[in-house]
C-alpha cells in the first residue's frame, strides 16, 4: 500500500539510497525531509513492512518537482516503479498541479524510460549535471489534459434567430432557436425586411438564454462563430454584429461559418465523418450535391439550373392554397396519395438538377383539371409532384457516386426533414455508409454552425472583425 | 462613469468614448453603406486611444433610429448584446435629437427617399414636432436653423460634429428599461412589407 512515508521505516529508505543513487540522502536529511520540508512530501509502497519503492514531490504552486524515485533491488522490473509513478502522478494532479518536472541521469536508461512511458518528454541537457560529470536530463510532463475549447455559435441567415454553445468534442452546453416562421407564414414567405427587424429584435435575449443555459461566462468560450454566407443580407448582418460584438468585447477569435457546412457537419452529432464524403444538400435555397475531399475541401458536382427543391415544394404548396412553408405540408398529404396524375421527370444532363419545369407543370395540371371542372385531389398531386422531385435527387446521388467513389454518404439541410426522401435515401442506399441528420437539427439552428465551427477552429481559420457578411457565398470558397 | 456612444443610423460612423463628462476618444468619419464592416475597426482605434478596455465600459449610448434600415440595427445590436451580456445600461437617442445637438430651433432632415424625408423640430431640449416621415414638399424651414441633408431643402447639407452632439444631448439620452425589448425606430411599420 502506498502512504506517506513514516519515521520508523527511514533505516529501510537510507538502505535503498545507498544502493540506488550516487549521491544518497542519509538519514538526517531523510527525516528533515519528512518533519520540517513543508512543501516536499515522501510515499512510500510499504509490503508487510517492506518498503519496496518511495519518490518524493516537491510542491510548488501550480508546478511540481520529482525529486525522487526508487524501487529497492530486488523487486525491481516488477511494475512498482510503474505504480508508484503513477500514484505520485495522481497525488500532483490531485493537488491542482499543471506540470511536473523532473532530472535524470542520461546514462539510466531504465530510469528514462519508466519517465517516457509516463508521458514525460526531454526539455534539454543539462551539461555536467552530477558530481561525477554525468549529464543530465531536464523532463517534463503536462499534469492537465487540455480541456475541450467551447465555442459560440450564432446563426440567423434567414428566418430562424438561434445561438449555442457546444465544445470540439461536439457535447452540447445548450442551444437555443427561435424561428420567425408564423409571422412569415402570415405572408406566405420570409420577408427579408420583416427577417432582419425580427433578428434585431430577438438577438439579445437568445444570446443571453444560450449563455445563461450553458452556465459559462463569455471567458470560458475559445471562439465565437457566426454564419458568414450565405443568406439573406440583412440577416446576416445581425447575427455577424453580435457575434463581432462578443468577440471584440471578449478579445475572441471570430469564425465566419459557411451555412450549408453547418447542416453538413451538424452529422457529426451522430457520427464522425469519414472522407471522401457526398453531401445531398437539399433546402430551401440550395440544392447540391458536394464532393467533399477533407474537412477543408468541398466541390460542387451537381446543383440547380433554377429552383432550389425547398422553393419548389413551397411554390407547389401555394398553387394548392396550402401554408406555407411547403415541404411539411406537402410530405403530409403526399402520405395519403396514389399514383393518379402523370408529372414530367426533369431532364438534365449530368449531376444538375432542375425544378421549375416539373413546378409549372403542377401549375399547368392544375389549370386543365381546373378548366374541365375537375377538383384536384390534392394528397395525390403532393403525391406526383414529391415522386418526381425526391427521385431525381435519388437518381443524380445515384450517378455522382459512381463517379466520385466515397466512403460515407450525408443528407444535409432543411428537406433533410422530409420524410419519404428519409424512407427513399434508407433504401437507395444500402451499400454505402449513409447518414441522415436527425430530424431536430434538419431545420436551421446554431449547433449545425457550431458543429462546423469546431473544424475551423482545428484549422486555425478565422476571420478579422471587418470580414463582410456573403449573401451568395459558394461552399467551395 | 466610462459610456461608450455609438452612431451607425446614417452616413457617418461615429463612435465615442464619454468619462465623467468629457470626451476622452472619438471617432466619426462618413461611412454610408460602410459601417457593419466599419464599426468594429473604428471601435478599436477608440479605445486604444483611450487607453480603456471594451470591457470596462458603464453604459452604451446609440441612435435609435430613424435612418438606413441596415444602419441603425448594426449600433442597436451592438447595445442589445453587450448590454445583456456585459452586462451595462443602455441608453438612446432619436438620430434626428442628436443630429440636433441641443441647438435652438432647429429642424433635421434625412433623406427617406421616394421624395421623403425624416424630419424633427427641436428647440434646445424640447421637442417641436417629434421624428416622422414627411413628403419634402410638405415642409416649411423658414422659421428654423436645418441640420442634415439640408440640400433636398435647397439648403447646404450640414451635420455638424456628431461626437460633440453626443455630449451635448446627455440629458435627453433615455435609459432602456428592458434591453430584450429595445427595437430600432424604423419611422415605418413591418406590416407595410408584406406583398
């Protein structure tokens, strides 16, 4: 059992000394070492009165120093200098130490390597060290593992106010979202201006929840992020002046965040990426398909010629006088559709997509049914109009795979959500590693951009407090 | 007492370091359309040449409004965020009061556009006719000193010294009650955009 060394077991130690160093402490400095050194401390592994190893710790504020260790003989290569390195380890850390430092001879390579496998690295040669001109080691080990670095996230490039906190190892202290989406609904799309005065409006008290939830004070965050582009301008414009904000009052580091990064990385929350990765981007503004090579290098294979699919789910849902935003709505009705109207695939070539033509026919369809005074069955409109839509991602996924091998297969942004695209990427895509975000982070939000923001900070990619909100910012930037 | 004032509203970028009644730094330099990239740089020569860290301000004081949309929510949302993190008061100001200055009689004009323009009478620190949009053919400035975009009045255009204007309208600068409910003065209401 390892304790603090005793009075009666000092014979035993001056013993080891003597056998062990080529500058033994005798007895009377041993003793003064127990009884009057009030920063020094001696353990010893004391076997049914054996004292089989000891080391001593010399305490020094934040730092310590090990001025002594030692096995006796015969019990030497047996793991006890392992163990009492590891308790003396444990003694320091518990004593809120951050460093421990250590001299050895560079002849006692037994000695050496018990320090190195303990994680103690050389800072230099000490010349001449011992009396008899032997050098020495200088060696040092970190007591602290480096705490994972918290970053705050603001995002707010559309209609959603949101801000989180969450650290590089991806745990989450809090995120909060709020989302203008009813009052946009009111005029059946995001006005920009009515957006930016609802940012406005909202920003502070978001901010102050994140942080009030996530129990930290601005200090403890290593990084303030924001998303940078892109967007709508003025929203941007919001969430980038907060976040500047914090970080020239606090002295932070700022990252400019690409928004579709974020729904890409905030995948990471179930897993981590694996590379080369294809990324589905599907949303209300975009609609990609992203080869990404590394963490630092994403391409753009496929995207619309016109519509993104967001905005043409929207667009169909207003010729049906249904709500908007229009891909919840029209998922739902599709559930209760049959195959019954006949709607053109989209004929592109290559991994581009388009919308619009398969959108006006909706419209056109509606028209004729309309004129011949036949009522549309809605559920089976939504029904055609998401067959045809979902399948061409299906298929141009499909070919962008084939010429761009990957190892793992991402959904990302806010029709991510819907849940036939969900059911149809699940059966497409058995033989690749596949990954669907999970339905709360589909939608806009501040972990999704802080997710992505801890690969900037890895990357040491930040930007200067005068960096310009991107409106139409690409992912390749 | 260390407040830190802030005007984005409109052409210029002013920032300004206050201390117990005096200015101790400032910063004010036209910067139309400029200032969301602006104001974080003028703000660092601000308090470096103060000597003062950002941290170690009592209040913030901006312009609420009215002006470019885009103009006055950047020093609002400056003050809304520092405000409820640092945390500090948070005081404002019309643009117009300030642009005022705490002159006597006088009328500030902004450019609204569409032939319009934000207009308030002030007379020291009373208020004649309080901040609207008005068509510019319908004012009258014969009986009034005009600050502002006098041009579009056929008089010159004159703004006078923004820092200053801060200092002197201390005693018109109203406190914020409640940080989360501070909104800029738009002159125009959200529901006029929807289509």
């Amino acid at each position: 059992m390892i304790a603090l060394l005793k009075m009666e077991d000092l014979d035993q130690v001056e013993e080891i000394e003597k056998s062990s160093f080529v500058n033994p402490w005798n007895r009377q400095y041993l003793a003064k070492e127990i009884s009057d050194n009030e920063i020094g401390e001696i353990y010893a592994d004391v076997e049914d009165g054996v004292v089989i190893a000891y080391g001593d710790i010399w305490y020094m504020f934040e730092n310590c120093d090990l001025t002594r260790i030692a096995v006796r003989e015969e019990y030497r290569h047996k793991g006890y200098g392992q163990k009492m390195m590891k308790h003396l380890i444990s003694m320091a850390k518990g004593r809120g130490c951050e460093f421990m430092h250590l001299e050895v001879n560079v002849n006692n390579a037994d000695a050496i390597g018990l320090y190195e496998r303990n994680g103690f690295e050389t800072m230099r040669t000490r010349r001449n060290y011992y009396e008899n001109g032997d050098d020495a080691f200088d060696m040092l080990r970190i007591l602290v593992e480096p705490e994972a670095r918290k970053i705050l996230a603001i995002e707010s490039s559309c209609d959603e106010t949101a801000c989180a906190v969450i650290d590089e190892d991806l745990n989450v202290y809090s995120s909060v979202v709020t989302s203008q989406i009813d009052v946009h609904a009111r005029f059946g799309g995001v006005i920009p201006e009515v957006a930016s005065r609802m940012h406005v409006e909202q920003i502070s008290t978001i901010v102050r929840s994140a942080v009030d939830q996530a129990h930290i004070g601005i200090n403890d965050i290593s990084a303030i992020a924001y998303t940078i582009g892109p967007g709508l301008i003025g929203s941007l414009h919001v969430g980038a002046i907060a976040a500047k904000s914090l970080a020239f009052f606090y002295d932070k580091p700022l990252i400019g965040v690409h928004h579709l990064k974020g729904h890409i990385f905030i995948n990471e929350m179930i897993r981590p990426l694996q590379y080369p990765l294809m990324a589905l981007v599907v949303s209300g503004g975009h609609t990609e398909l992203v080869y990404i090579e590394n963490d630092q290098s994403f391409k753009i294979i496929g995207t619309t010629l016109d519509d993104a699919i967001g905005e043409a789910y929207d667009k169909v849902a207003r010729v049906m006088n249904e709500a908007y935003p229009g891909g919840p709505v029209i998922d739902r009705l599709a559930r209760q559709g049959r195959p019954h109207y006949q709607l053109p695939t989209p004929k592109v070539e290559g991994l581009d997509f388009s919308f619009s033509g398969l959108k006006n026919a909706v419209l056109q369809l509606v028209k004729k049914e309309e004129s011949a005074g036949n009522p549309i069955d809605k559920n089976d409109l939504a029904y055609a109009f998401q067959e045809v839509a979902l399948h061409s991602l299906i298929k141009k996924t499909k070919m962008a795979l084939e010429q761009y091998p990957c190892k793992m297969l991402v959904l990302a942004g806010g029709v991510a959500a819907n849940s036939r695209l969900r059911e149809l990427m699940n059966e497409n895509f058995t033989d690749i590693d596949l990954l669907l975000p999970p339905l709360k982070y589909c939608t806009d939000n501040a972990l999704m951009i802080g997710c992505a923001a801890v690969h900037y900070l890895k990357n040491k990619k930040f930007v200067e407090l005068d960096a310009a909100s991107e409106p139409s910012m690409s992912i390749e930037y | 007492m260390l407040t830190l004032c802030i005007d984005t509203a409109y052409k210029y970028l002013t920032c300004v370091l206050i201390k117990d009644g005096r200015i101790i730094s400032s910063y004010s330099e036209e910067c139309f359309k400029k200032q969301s990239e602006e104001v974080f740089m003028a703000l660092k020569k601000v308090f470096a040449k103060a000597s003062v860290s950002p941290e170690s301000i009592d209040s913030i004081c901006i312009s609420e409004g009215p002006g470019s949309y885009t103009g006055v929510r950047i020093a609002m949302t400056i003050a809304k965020v520092i405000g409820e993190i640092l945390p500090c008061d948070v005081y404002t100001i019309s643009t117009l009061r300030l642009y005022a200055a705490g002159r006597e009689n006088c009328m500030v004009v902004m450019d609204a556009r569409a032939n319009r323009v934000y207009c308030g009478i002030y007379d020291r620190d009373r208020i004649i006719m309080d901040d609207t949009a008005v068509a510019i053919n319908e004012l009258d400035c014969k009986d009034y000193t005009v600050i502002g975009d006098g041009a579009l009045l056929g008089k010159e255009n004159y703004y006078g010294d923004l820092s200053e204007a801060f200092l002197k309208t201390r005693n018109m600068w109203k406190k914020a009650d409640n940080i989360s409910y501070l909104t800029p003065k738009y002159l125009k209401e959200s529901e006029s955009y929807s289509r």
